[in-house]
C-alpha cells in the first residue's frame, strides 16, 4: 500500500407523484465559468489488487456525466451525514455535501436573513429530515431548499446501499466484520465492533473515492460530520483513529495532497456549518424514503414538507450536482453500483 497522501493535519473541533432509477446518469447542462468538469471521472490510482469495492466506487464514477469545478478554489468543505439504522429500514444511506467554502459567504449571510424572518431563534438548529414539521422551519423550508441551489457551489452525494449486502468487504457479514475488527485492530486503528468497523470503513472509502475526483493538489479540506458512532470516542478507539484511518484509505484513491486537511464533528451548540450539515441530512432521508416507497409500493410518508424535499432533490440546479447512487445485490452473491436518475412527474 502507498504511504498516507502529504498534508497538514488540523483537527477541527467545531468539536409522491415519482418514478426512479434508471442506470444512467443525470446531465444538468453544459460546463460554464468553472461551475462544472464533465466526465468520465477516472481514478488512476486504483490497481487490479485493490478491493472490489473500491472498483465499484471507481466504476460509479466514471458513469457520472459532470461534477462540480473546484479548481479555482483554495477551500473545500465536506458535510456528511448517515442514516437507515432502525431496524426495519431496507437501506444504509451515506450522503456527502462536497462544497467550495471560500464561495460560502451569500449563502451564510441569505441564512442569517432567512432565520430572522422565520423567528428561528436558535440560530443554527438544523433543518433535520425526520423534524420538518416544526412550525417555523416548516415554513422556511422551500425558502431554505431555494437558497441551497442558488448559493452552494457543490454536490451533493448520497450512496444507498442495500442491506441484505451484509458486508462490502467479506462474502458474508460475519466474515467482513471479523477481518474489518481484525485489519483495524492490527493496523492500530482502534478496537471496533464489527457492524460499526464496516460503517467508518463504508464511509472512509466512499469519501476518499469523490474526494480524489473532485478535488486538487494543495487544496485545504475540511471533513465535518454530525456527532455518530464512528466519530465518537469509546474506550478503546477515539476520534482520532477515525483521522488517521481516512489518510490510509485516502492514499487508495488519491495521487495528490493537502495544504491542510481538517476533521471536525458538531456540538450541542451549533454553528454555521451546521446549515450545511441539513443538506445531507434531506438528502439521505429522502432517498431512504422514496426506495423504501418504490419497494412497498406505497406513498412517501409525511407532508408537504416531504414533498418539496422531494421535488428539490429531483430538480437540477445551475451549481449543485445532486448524485444519487445504489450499492445493489447480484444474483451470483457479488454487488454492483448504479448510478440513479430522478424523474420528477410534476
């Protein structure tokens, strides 16, 4: 394995009506201003004795029409946010806000107007997917969703991955689990349970894929997650192992380095990029929401506050690339990745 990508490591401690999935990709329009880079997205530092996950990652990628063009920017930021544990959901979800911070100054200051106006008080309090029916927020949010197309230079990535997949890693999920806990352990990366081992390698490897495609040389990067299992100390793992695990599995998938690269997970007292936290947050929930649907056959569960998550996902916007993608069983017991496009009917 190549040695750990060269950076400067600072530790942040900021401590309805719907049809689906087609295996093709979403084209938004043509490439302007460095607003988007168009595909294919090739990693060249993936080998044939790299794991078959990151060939998956490595194929998604190169099925995606455009990304957005960082290449301007000094400063890129990375929100993220996980969902599908409760014990009667169909997928893991893993959605990703990749966007040039340095570009994020209208859309703080549109917020700060938009929460006075709304009464929102509690300044940075986030707009959480399983929460929208909450008065103020509630009518604030197709104002919100607004804001996010028009002042948010980025993408934003949500990989589902199908649960009866035990394991990306191992043909069986006992199998991957024991040699996920094994290789963390014996690496010195702290002492994992197995299911949680697999949710910080999934999460790691799906990161350190679109990182490599979307941003360059001597860039500063800042990871920021809401507080998760994978984030928090234990006993016998931290935060820190957390750090060190990404720059290893970063040097899979990366051929350049970092000026500064940043790792930060948000406190009870919230603050600005918790705004861009939310983003994620609708993202996966709503894509949970709308495969769990598709399946059952029923009807999304909620309001119109769903509805208008539903629609602004579905819609392109000029500087937010929206990337839905699937993680999906085979018949011979392997996986594939599917890149999903949304059809809005309305």
């Amino acid at each position: 394995m190549k040695p750990p990508f060269k950076k400067k490591t600072l530790a942040v401690v900021i401590d309805r009506t719907f049809a689906l999935v087609h295996a093709t990709p979403i084209s938004v329009g043509a490439s302007r201003q460095k607003i988007r880079k168009q595909g294919p997205f090739k990693l060249p530092s993936i080998s044939p004795d790299h794991h078959y996950f990151c060939h998956i990652l490595g194929g998604v990628l190169e099925l995606i029409a455009e990304l957005p063009d960082f290449s301007d920017d000094s400063k890129i930021a990375v929100m993220s946010d996980y969902g599908g544990e409760h014990s009667d959901a169909h997928y893991s979800t893993y959605s990703f806000l990749f966007v040039a911070l340095n570009k994020n100054g209208p859309f703080q200051t549109h917020m700060q107007e938009l929460r006075r106006k709304h009464k929102i008080l509690d300044r940075y309090s986030e707009f959480k997917y399983k929460d929208l029916k909450y008065g103020p927020r509630s009518r604030a949010l197709p104002e919100y969703l607004q804001l996010i197309d028009s002042f948010i230079h980025g993408a934003v990535v949500t990989v589902v991955i199908d649960k009866s997949i035990g394991s990306v890693f191992g043909t069986t999920k006992s199998e991957g689990h024991a040699a996920i806990a094994r290789q963390l352990e014996g690496g010195d990366f702290g002492s994992w349970p197995g299911h949680v081992g697999e949710k910080v390698m999934r999460v790691l490897h799906i990161l350190a894929a679109f990182t490599a495609a979307l941003t360059y040389d001597q860039q500063r990067l800042l990871w920021y997650s809401d507080t998760d299992q994978i984030n928090d100390d234990a006993k016998d793992r931290s935060f820190a192992h957390v750090q060190k695990l990404f720059e290893r599995i970063g040097a899979m998938y990366m051929t350049h380095g970092f000026d500064v690269l940043g790792f930060g997970k948000s406190f009870s007292e919230k603050g600005y990029l918790d705004d861009l936290l939310s983003v994620p947050d609708l993202a996966a929930g709503m894509l949970q929401d709308l495969l769990a649907a598709r399946d059952s056959g029923t009807e999304i569960p909620g309001g119109e506050e769903k509805l208008a998550v539903l629609k602004w996902l579905a819609t392109p916007a000029k500087f937010l690339s929206k990337i839905h993608l699937r993680i999906a069983p085979k018949e011979d017991g392997t996986y594939e990745g599917q890149v999903l496009t949304l059809e809005p009917k309305w």
